[in-house]
C-alpha cells in the first residue's frame, strides 16, 4: 500500500495508469484502521471518500474537505490478505483485510483495515474485487469499456467524468506527462 500518491490535485479523482480499467467506483465510502503500524499518522481516525477497484488495485481517495494528512491511498491486490465481509448485528455490512506496505509507500509494516460502504454495496464490491484479483494473479486482468486509444498517458477518473493526459493534452493542476509517462506534481 503506498500513500499520498494516487490522487488528482485537487483530490477529487484518482490517477489511473496506462493498460488499467476502471472497474467500479463507489462514493461515501469510510475507511478505519483498527489494527495500525506503529510510528505512522497516516492511519488516525476514520477517513471518508471515494473508492475506485481497478484491474490492478483499489484506491481510496479522501474527500476534498477533509484535512486528513493521507490524501489517497492504494492497495494492490498481491498486497491484501484475508479480506473477509463482516456482518455486525446493529451495523452496515464492512470489507475488513489486512494491508502490506508497498516499497516505498510512504510507510512500513502491516495494518488492518475496513471499509464501510454508507450507500450500501459492500457485497458487490468484494465479490468484483475477489473476480479482479484472481484474474490479475493469472495475468489476465479484468477489463471494462475505459479501454486505451491513442498515445499512452495518464486517466484520471472524477465524478464529473474522465480525460486522458499526455504530451499533448496536458493534465490538470499543474501534473506532467513525460515521454517515460511518469508523472510529477
């Protein structure tokens, strides 16, 4: 899992590389970390925003209003470990999974983590995420009708819509797209 990478500017969409969909994306999602690395601020208190599942990972971008110090996050799936659906009595129905940290992702260790789904949804989206995962393992990731045309860049997914980024179509808020397409704020 890295930190603080995954985010558009102005933290209302999340950077999607070349060669991966889009899979699903859900609003009014809560995310808590009941189980934290030691040394790290990144995981304090219940964060609130969107969550994207692509044919890779998942990436969890905080609402702009929020000051909260982690501003995106992503979880590959050869990451995740034991991602169970919890059924409280009294509670919505939450994603809960253990968390490695990726080299250099801003972080180190292990954390537990949960997702909370306040529009519902969570069933779906873990039975997806289970569907991507086993197909990315086998090297043949899921894909949906965001399909790549053109020169390779950057997508960024909002809620308002979608755009390409490359050499000739610059990003939005200042981002660049080399001609290794890495991209740097």
């Amino acid at each position: 899992m890295t930190v603080y990478q995954n985010h558009t500017e102005n933290r209302r969409g999340a950077v999607i590389s070349y060669g991966e969909s889009v899979l699903k994306q859900c609003q009014d999602v809560k995310l808590s970390f009941p189980q934290q690395p030691e040394g790290s601020n990144f995981f304090s208190g219940t964060k609130r925003g969107t969550l994207f599942l692509t044919s890779h990972r998942i990436i969890f971008v905080t609402s702009h209003s929020v000051s909260d110090p982690m501003f995106s996050f992503m979880m590959p799936f050869d990451l995740m470990s034991n991602c169970t659906i919890e059924q409280p009595v009294f509670a919505r129905i939450y994603i809960k999974g253990t968390i490695q940290a990726a080299p250099d992702g801003g972080w180190k260790g292990q954390a537990t983590f949960k997702l909370a789904f306040r529009k519902g949804g969570a069933i779906k989206f873990r039975q997806l995420m289970m569907k991507a995962a086993s197909a990315a393992a086998h090297r043949v990731p899921l894909a949906s009708v965001n399909y790549w045309f053109g020169v390779p860049g950057l997508y960024f997914i909002t809620g308002q819509g979608s755009m390409m980024c490359n050499q000739e179509v610059p990003c939005p808020g200042g981002l660049v797209v080399s001609k290794s397409q890495e991209w740097a704020p």
